[in-house]
C-alpha cells in the first residue's frame, strides 16, 4: 500500500512538472520571471496570517502588506464545513500548510461571481524550503476533496486532479471511504430546503 502511494506520488509529481513546463513553454517563458503573463505565478509570495484563514478545504485568504486576497481553490470541491468531513478536509489542509513556513504561492486563474480569485497554489515545505506542495492536487489526492470536473477546465494542472482523484478513489481514503455527498448536492439540498 505504501508503495503504491510512493508510486503514485511521483506519477503526480512527474504529471505536476511537466505540465508546469508544458505551460511555460507555451508563453515562452522559461525564466522565473513571470510577472508579464496573464496567467502567472505570482513571483512575490503571499502570507497565510493564521490558521482562521483557512476557513474550509476550497478556501482560504492570503495577505501581502496590505493586499489581502480571498482565494477559492481552483478546480476542486471540499466538503462544506457543516458537512460530514468538512472539519476533517479545513484541517488537513491546515496540516498541509504547516508543512511550510506561512508562504504560499498563486497562481490567478480568474475571478469567480463572488468575487473571490480562483488560483492554483503552492506551499514551499520544510527543511529546506526546495520541494513544493501543489495544494488543488494535495486535497484530492488525500480525498479531502472532489475533482470539480465542471469548474476545472481554465486551471493548469486540471489533468492531475484526475489523476489525483483515481487514486484516493482507488485507495478508499477520505471522501472516498463511504457514500459521501458532493458539496455541489450539499448546497443545492440545502438551499432547497430553505
């Protein structure tokens, strides 16, 4: 079984990589400069303030001096924290974060109608701060969240969450694990109801 997510870990990894380079091939730019693209990882990290600012698995805010940015995860659905596993998903991702140091990189994809930033983001992990963790593929893969199939057609890496989202399938972990509902249900039951 370890062996297997070792496995799996690196398809993803690999998949992660090229799909980076793929993108930066494609707008010509494989410097770190990335501040001339409309679609780019913004070369000054953001600053997650605490632990309240992760209110759920799908969103989170960042801070920057005196910038502060709501961000909805692109491409993924957590469970809603009124949701069985909506606890369990906000502080896995909270653990994820803690791998780091508080800096997170983003990646705007667009706005959404509630005026958050839908983004693609990645922590930098201790020791050393080399290695990164992509969040959006991190909580599907962990399955404390859904591959949002119907909003991930604009994010880079939506191929991974596939992948992402095949192997906790696969390995029964969070979501996973029973006959849980979709936050998508979840909200239109509940607002059905009202």
């Amino acid at each position: 079984m370890k062996l297997k997510q070792i496995f799996n870990t690196t398809i993803l990894t690999i998949g992660l990589l090229l799909a980076g380079y793929s993108y930066l091939k494609s707008q010509n730019k494989l410097s770190l400069d990335f501040a001339s693209t409309t679609k780019s990882i913004d070369s000054k990290p953001w600053l997650i303030k605490d632990n309240s600012s992760i209110y759920d698995g799908d969103t989170l805010r960042v801070v920057r001096g005196s910038e502060e940015l709501k961000i909805r995860f692109c491409g993924i659905d957590a469970p809603e924290r009124d949701q069985k596993l909506g606890i369990e998903s906000r502080d896995y991702l909270r653990s994820l974060v803690a791998q780091g140091d508080g800096t997170i990189y983003v990646l705007p994809i667009e706005k959404d109608r509630y005026g958050r930033t839908v983004a693609e983001l990645w922590i930098p992990i201790k020791p050393d701060y080399e290695r990164e963790i992509h969040l959006n593929t991190a909580m599907v893969e962990a399955g404390m969240a859904w591959h949002y199939e119907k909003y991930s057609g604009n994010c880079e890496s939506a191929e991974n969450l596939v992948w992402a989202e095949k192997i906790a399938r696969e390995d029964k972990l969070g979501i996973w694990a029973s006959n849980s509902q979709p936050p998508w249900e979840f909200r239109a039951s509940k607002k059905a109801n009202k």
